[in-house]
C-alpha cells in the first residue's frame, strides 16, 4: 500500500545532472550546485588528462630512443 503521506517528505536533490535535461524546474540555488559540481568534475576530468598526457609523452620519449 502507498504511504499517504509520501508526498509530503522531501524529495532527494539528484547527484548529478545529465547533460541535456530540462533546467526549468531547477531552482537558482540548485542550479548554482551543479555548476560547482560540473566545475569540479572538469577540473578532475583535466587532472586525469594531465596525468595521462604525461605518461603518454614519458612512453614516447622512451621509445624515441
């Protein structure tokens, strides 16, 4: 049986937004969340890149040899 009342607890913030979806019943502060999330997921998404170009340029350099 559905619990009456569930409509009256709050409902939980999605954890991450896909790319695309409908922004219009995203409130500003919300909003302003996943723009720190989306920042903060570029900057590891460049670190791991980072990290890999280095490595890839150190195996280049290896067989350059």
């Amino acid at each position: 049986m559905a619990d009456p009342f569930f409509e009256d607890l709050p409902r939980k913030k999605p954890q991450t937004h896909e790319i695309g979806q409908d922004l219009s019943a995203i409130s500003v502060d919300e909003l302003g969340e996943r723009i720190a999330l989306l920042k903060s997921e570029i900057e590891r998404l460049e670190a791991e890149r980072a990290k890999k170009d280095k490595a890839k340029s150190a195996a280049a350099n290896i067989f350059k040899s």
